[in-house]
C-alpha cells in the first residue's frame, strides 16, 4: 500500500511539474505586462531564492563548505539561470508564450550538440546523429522561413525566437556542466538546487542598468505571475521534478519536456488569446521525434556496452624448447 501511495504521489507531483514549468510561459507574459525583462528574472530568481532557502533551512540541511564546489555553480547560476531567463523575458515581448514554450523543449537536442564539445570521451552514435538532425529540422519547421518574407511581424519575431533558441542552449551547456564538474561530489540535488538559485539572486542585479530601474507597472496579475514564477516555477518545481527523478529515474522524468509545451500553448490559447499556426505543434513534434530518436540511440548504446562481453587477456603464445632451456 506504502509503495502505491508513493507511485501516485509521484504521478501528482509529475503532471504539477508540467503545469508548473508550461505555465512559466504564460507567467512571464503576463508579468512583462508590468516589468521589463531584467526586473521579470530579478523578481523570478529572488523569488525562487527565497523559496528554496526556506526549504533548506526548514530541512535543516547543511550549505556545503567547497570553494571549489561553490565556483562551479557560480557557472551554472549564469547559464541555468540568469542568461536563459533573460533571454526568454526579452523574447516574449515579441513571441508568443506557446510558441516559446515550444522552442524550450529544443533543450535535449543542444545538449546532444554540445556533448562531443564538452564531454570529448563520448562521441555521438548514428541514431543519437539522426535525432539531432530530426531535432534541426523541427526547428526549422517551428521558425516557419518562408512566412518571414514579406511579414513583417513574423520577421520581427525571428530575434526573439533566436534569443528561445539561445536560451535552450545555455540550458543544454549547463546540464553537461554540472554533469562533468559538479555531479559525484557527494551534494544531493536539491541542496545544489537551492545553491544554484540563491547565486542567481545577486548575479541576476546585473541587469539593473538594462532595464531594471525602469518605471513598473504593478497589479494584482504582475506581482501574482512574478510570484508565482519564482515561487513554483524556479523555487517548488525543483522539489517535484527530484522527486520525480528519484522515483521514475532520469528516461521517464524527462518525458516532463513532452508535457509542458503542451501546457504551455494550451495556457496561451485560452488565457492569452494567442492564435496557434499549423506549423508550431507540427514543428513540436518534429523536435519531439528528434528527442525520442536520439534516447533510443542512447538506450541502444548502453544495452551494447552492458552485453558486451568482457575481453580475457589472451594466452601467452607456447614458448619453445629453446626458450624454456
């Protein structure tokens, strides 16, 4: 009964995890109502600071003393955090949040890109090749070129779909960061979370000087979306998705990536009004297919590894009467 109860708190906290993360999209629109991009990422990361150092003190749990630790995720804070939050802040003031929500699910195709570059030991298999090339075509699919000519709106969109694109591969480089720096030194998730957004917080007032003092518009819509941005978004959301991660293991707690564009367009639609074009889902699911392929390529190549079997060192050649003398 004990484990039934868990497997379905597990699947609660999964279909929260993509509505929260679908629902960002829709939060940073609503909240660039009121703000400009940078103070959207200054409200969202303190927010979520605020959050997750609660959650570490209430769990009382211990910030690590490496220095060394400390610098890594100083990298990880700009390029998991801040950079990607800003850049998709300044492209929805020009793209749609179902649209961008979208572009976000490009991430596992950057980090395929990114993997020979960073992590020089594993080089990409033909499937894993396949998947991205699929995924590259999504996104083609997705940034719709022959509607750019003689639109000017679709053109005045390109920048920011660029910047979606630019987000997700700042997320792509970070999770290989973490995966050759940080990960294995014995910190649990949440506690390198928790020291991930609380280094976003003071890196993020940089943005000050663009756009950050400009004049605010506060209403109840802004502070809410803004909260709720950092508060479940960048601060409650983590402690699903490990969770999730925990529990399901890393294959099935990615398919979250599947869900939330989903959601995100979704919430697009119905709050936001925004019209969808036939070539967005389609190019999702290009980009999707491209996912798939290349974690079954993955899948494939470690099912390989596994049943390879292991080389014996081979027998020394007989030596001769002459050399036995």
């Amino acid at each position: 009964m004990q484990a039934a109860g868990n497997t379905r708190g597990t699947l609660v906290a999964f279909l929260a995890l993509a509505l929260v993360w679908g629902a960002s999209f829709l939060f940073m629109k609503l909240g660039l109502a009121g703000l400009a991009p940078g103070q959207v990422v200054i409200g969202r990361v303190w927010f979520g600071a605020l959050t997750l150092a609660a959650v570490m003190l209430v769990t009382r749990r211990r910030w690590p003393r490496d220095l060394k630790l400390w610098g890594h995720m100083v990298v990880v804070a700009i390029t998991f955090g801040v950079a990607p939050y800003a850049l998709f802040a300044w492209a929805e003031q020009t793209v749609p949040s179902g649209l961008a929500s979208i572009y976000n699910a490009t991430t596992p195709i950057m980090t395929l890109l990114l993997t020979p570059l960073l992590l020089r030991s594993e080089r990409l298999s033909r499937a894993q090749s396949g998947g991205v090339v699929i995924g590259i075509l999504g996104v083609l699919v997705l940034s719709a070129p022959w509607q750019l000519i003689g639109s000017a709106d679709l053109a005045g969109s390109l920048p920011g779909q660029i910047a979606c694109l630019g987000a997700t591969l700042c997320y792509g480089f970070s999770g290989l960061y973490l995966r050759r720096f940080v990960f294995g030194r014995g910190v649990e998730s949440l506690t390198l979370s928790a020291m991930e957004i609380c280094l976003a917080a003071p890196l993020a007032l940089v943005l000050l000087p663009f756009g950050g003092l400009d004049p605010i518009g506060v209403s109840a819509p802004v502070v809410l979306s803004i909260a709720a941005l950092g508060v479940l978004g960048t601060g409650i959301a983590y402690i699903w998705y490990y969770r999730v991660l925990g529990e399901w293991g890393a294959a099935r707690a990615s398919t979250v990536t599947y869900l939330a564009p989903v959601v995100g367009v979704v919430l697009g639609v119905l709050v936001l009004g925004e019209t969808v074009q036939w070539y967005e889902p389609v190019g999702g699911l290009v980009v999707i297919a491209g996912i798939i392929a290349s974690q079954r390529g993955l899948r494939l190549r470690r099912a390989r590894t596994l049943s390879a079997p292991a080389r014996l060192p081979s027998a020394p050649p007989p030596r001769s009467r002459a050399e036995s003398s």
